[in-house]
C-alpha cells in the first residue's frame, strides 16, 4: 500500500502568462489535517482543485492512493470530499433535493444485490447521516437559494461527506460560520482525522493553529515553508503564527 494518501511531484499550473502554481510538491497521510496558508492569490484554490482531479496540472505528477490522476481520475473522485470555494451550485433546489441528487451520483450501489426498495433504503440512510453530521435538517426543505453563507458552506460541508471519502479537501469551510458552528466543525474534523486525510484551505491562522498536525505556507503559487507551528517558529525565529505568516509572505504589520 501506498504509504501517502496524497503525492504530488513537481506540479505547476499557468493560464497563458499566469502562473498559478510553480513547482509545488507535497505529500499527505492517513490522519493528517494539513492547513494550507497563504495571502490571496498565493495559489491555495488552484493546488485544491488540482488535488480534487477539477484541474489538470499543466506538469507534474498527482497521485491519490496510489492512483494517478491523470489517468485514473473516475477511482479517485470516489474517495474525495471536496467542499470548493463559494456555495453548491443549483440554487433553485431544495438542500434535500440536491443532497440526493449527489448521493445518486456518488454512492457506489453495484454491491446491492437487493431490490429498488434495499437501494432507496441506502440512499435515506445516507441522507440523514450526513444532514446530521452538517446539523442541517432543520433547513432540509429550504431552496439553497434562499439560505445563508453559514449554511450554504454546511450544505457543501455535508456534500463532501457523502460516500464517507478517506480524503476530505475543504476550501474555506468555516466562511460565514458563526462561532457556535465554527466550534462544531473543529471538533467534528478532529474526530474524523483518524480514518481520514484532511487539507483545509484557510486565511485564518487560529483555524490553522487549533485542528492542524501540519501547516503549510504558501506565497506566489510556492510552497515557502511546511511543518508543525513549532518548527516554522523556529525556521523563521519568530514568537507567533501571524509574525511568521508576515514574514513568509512579504506582509507589512
């Protein structure tokens, strides 16, 4: 078995003239949180969208379990969650109608031998798990459209649990979350990290600092430093995250 959940290699990405991502390797384990940091623009949601198979790199290498993702990308989006920047699409369905709309496309029902009864059982069961893990019940009727930036996030929270992944990649999970529901999503991920591996998108260094076993810096679509809060303290001998943070990105006070 591979022993990295995620390997990537030497990946770049460049729109015409841009480049988004330069050179950029990492490697990823089973019950990690990794906690990618990094100003806008230093290239966080293209290496996202890459990992999720969304984007192709335009060189390099991504494997995901041992799988690379330039050829075998259908096995891997099976055991991704991916919650992407900004709300679900699909506005105008119900939370409900579109939870089941991915549970359909996602959940793998060839070991089904039963009838359509065993297999509408399934998809239920499903449903009210994750609903229940985003704590979205309660608004499970309501047209997406309609709902806040706290609970759009939790319906996309909810989507990327969907088939139980071994690799979540959360982009920004907690934008619009009140405290009380920030405070949940922290205490639900660490619980989760066990059995999976998790990469948090984040501006916010507190988010960093509390549920990651490894944080990883970047600035202009590179990887400037990658480790626990302690070592990257010591690497740029500075007393906090934020003065570190400053000093890798080229941020004034």
């Amino acid at each position: 078995m591979n022993e990295y959940s995620i390997e990537i290699s030497n990946i770049s990405k460049n729109y015409g003239d841009i480049c988004a991502l330069d050179n950029v390797s990492m490697n990823t384990s089973k019950g990690e949180i990794v906690a990618l940091l990094g100003p806008n623009g230093a290239g966080k949601s293209t290496l996202m969208n890459i990992l999720s198979t969304f984007l192709s790199p335009t060189c390099g290498s991504v494997l995901v379990n041992g799988f690379n993702a330039d050829g075998d990308d259908i096995l891997i989006k099976k055991d991704i969650g991916f919650l992407p920047e900004g709300g679900p699409l699909y506005g105008d369905m119900s939370v409900e109608m579109f939870l089941k709309y991915i549970i359909e496309l996602k959940l793998d029902i060839d070991d089904i031998k039963e009838d359509k009864k065993e297999i509408n059982k399934r998809y239920k069961e499903e449903l009210k798990r994750v609903m229940d893990l985003a704590r979205i019940e309660h608004v499970s009727k309501q047209k997406i459209e309609t709902l806040s930036k706290g609970y759009n996030r939790r319906v996309g929270f909810a989507m990327s649990l969907i088939g139980n992944p071994s690799i979540l990649l959360l982009d920004e999970p907690t934008d619009g979350l009140d405290p009380n529901q920030k405070e949940h999503f922290k205490d639900l991920i660490k619980k989760m990290k066990k059995d999976k591996t998790i990469v948090i998108s984040t501006h916010l260094l507190e988010e960093a600092e509390s549920i990651a076993s490894r944080i990883i810096v970047m600035n202009k679509g590179k990887i400037v430093i990658s480790g626990k809060k302690e070592e990257i303290l010591s690497q740029t001998k500075t007393k906090s995250l934020e003065e570190a943070f400053k000093t890798l990105t080229n941020q004034k006070g």
